[in-house]
C-alpha cells in the first residue's frame, strides 16, 4: 500500500494543477452511473460488463471476503446473483476480474500488499453463468509466478480476442505490465513475463476491440494503444473525482468506460468515450471529457473545490484504515 504521505502528495499535486473533470451520465437505461447498494460490497475491486446480461456488472470484494463474485444490475444498483466459486483454496487478496472472449470470467487473486511476500498468486476461471441467480460453481485455479520474482498487483486483464492474459503489477516507483503464457494451465506455474513499463496501476481494461489499454490509479489514468501484445502510444484519460478509486471497465458496446470505488455504496460513473471506442484523451484537441468543460448529473458544471477537500480526507482515511489491517 502506497504511503499516506505519497498519496496526500500525489492529491494535492492533481488539485493544484487543475480541475478534475466533470462527467456526464446520459439515459435512463443500462449502463448508467450508479451506487452499489448491496451492503455486503464493501471493497469493491474490480468490474467487468457481462456479454450476456445487458447493464449488469460482476464485481468482488478486495481481502477477508471468501470465494463469492456478485452480478450487480446498473439499472438498480441491486445485486442479481451471488457466485460462490468452489474448487479453489481460501482467497487471500483478489483484485480484479475479466471477462475472457471464451466466456469466461477470471478473477485475480494477485494483491500482495508486502510486495513480494507470495512465492506465487492465483488466478481463478470460470463461465459466466447464463442464468442469473444465486448459485455455485466449480472454479478452475491457475498458479501463477512472475519471471522476474514476486511482486504486488492489482489489475489483471484478458485480451478480448486472443484470450491472453495480462497483469500490471502495482509500484509506486512504477510497475510492469507481464504477458500470461498463450494458455494457462493446471498441475504447474503460469510464469508471467514482464512486456511493458506501466505507471502505478489499481486496475485496467482492454477496449472491446482490443486495440486499447486503460490503466487507472487512484488520482489518474492512461490510455495506451495495443497493438501484437505491446503497449504504444499513450496518454492521459479523464478520470472522476473518486474515494479509493480502484477499478475500471469498460460497457460491452465500448461507448463508455465504467470507474469505480470501495466503500459502503460506492459509486460506479460512467465516463463516455468519444467516437465509441476510442480511448479517451485528457482534453485539448483530442475530444473526451476534459477538464472544466463538462456538465454532471444534473447538467451543472463540474467543478472541484469543495469535493476535492473531502475525497482526500476520505481517500486518506481508507488508506489508513486499510494499514491498520495489514
């Protein structure tokens, strides 16, 4: 976990420099901004748009929960379904899930907040189910190690047409972005091999198409281009104004990515994408929600005086309070 005083510093560098930028929330149907209102998600890690549900997000907690993956409809914020995953060991740190273009959601247990102290991570496999409800499920585990040794992360995401696996690790000096190999397998470890050189990263999503990468941190986030199972181009996204922000997504249309946070009735906004796919840049001249020039929820300016204060303060609790517990 990356120190108070490094993360009051990196705040208060993004308030000074400029306004975060406001966000729109359109329609009145799926896949709209909205609160997860089920009271056992209180750590809310990752996200990943069903295929086959339309509006409804599978989500997690982050440590001290169990085996259980939640189906959450954005229409209601309510929870549809709860995955208990069976055939895998006691979840230790799980942090992201990813819907593979096999249908399958994966789910990284790969958060080690001692950086280093797992010889190995986990990630677990399973189909999305067709029908949502309350059920359990056998899970496929994969052992994974890093070939540069272990190392802490919290983004795992798979490519959404050659059904790789990737993982950013999580450092505050900077992380890796590590290639899974072609197929993962059973009965042995998955070595991991580091591709890329990537920012200090709480989540990530490839765009539908594949062609986008998006990482996130707690005050920011990149956009890079993905091209043969390398990183090119990069540039800032806009990014909402969030507590512990600790996942991203993307819609399955690839219209809008979806942002979210931990805490009791964390908040999932929806950012658009401009062109419908595209990886939107930071303002000035390359489109998307820029700073200063949108409108939120209720069509009024953004602006982030008053809210910055109190998102730091409770950025800062959370982060202490999660010290306390490690």
């Amino acid at each position: 976990m990356r120190s108070l005083l490094t993360v009051s510093a990196a705040a208060a560098l993004l308030f000074l420099t400029g306004p975060v930028p406001a966000v729109a929330d359109e329609g009145d149907g799926a896949d709209r901004t909205f609160t997860i209102e089920d009271p056992r998600i209180t750590e809310s890690s990752g996200l990943a748009a069903s295929r086959i549900h339309p509006g409804v997000y599978w989500t997690h907690n982050d440590s001290d929960d169990g085996p259980y993956v939640y189906a959450v409809d954005s229409r209601t914020g309510k929870t549809v379904a709860t995955i208990t995953m069976q055939g895998v060991g006691e979840p230790r740190d799980v942090e992201a899930i990813s819907l593979g273009p096999d249908g399958n959601l994966y789910v990284g247990d790969i958060g080690d907040n001692l950086d280093g102290s797992w010889d190995h991570v986990w990630i677990y496999r399973f189909p999305e189910p067709k029908r949502l409800a309350d059920a359990t499920v056998r899970a496929t585990q994969f052992d994974v190690t890093y070939a540069d040794g272990a190392r802490n992360a919290e983004a795992l995401m798979v490519h959404p047409v050659t059904g790789r696996v990737y993982i950013a690790s999580k450092n505050e000096d900077g992380g890796g972005l590590y290639e899974g190999p072609q197929k993962l397998t059973t009965g042995g470890n998955n070595v991991f091999r580091r591709v890329g050189e990537v920012p200090w990263v709480t989540d990530g999503a490839f765009s539908p198409d594949g062609r986008n990468l998006v990482l996130r941190s707690y005050f920011s986030a990149r956009g890079y281009a993905f091209e043969n199972g390398r990183l090119g181009e990069d540039r800032a996204v806009s990014v909402p104004l969030q507590g512990q922000s600790e996942s991203v997504t993307y819609t399955a249309d690839g219209s809008a990515m979806m942002f979210g946070s931990e805490g009791e009735r964390s908040e999932v906004v929806r950012v658009e994408v401009e062109g419908g796919g595209r990886t939107p840049s930071a303002g000035g001249g390359g489109g998307g929600t820029s700073a200063g020039d949108g409108e939120d929820d209720d069509g009024r300016t953004g602006t982030v005086t008053g809210g910055a204060v109190a998102v730091v303060v409770i950025v800062l609790a959370l982060l202490a309070a999660k010290r306390r517990r490690g």
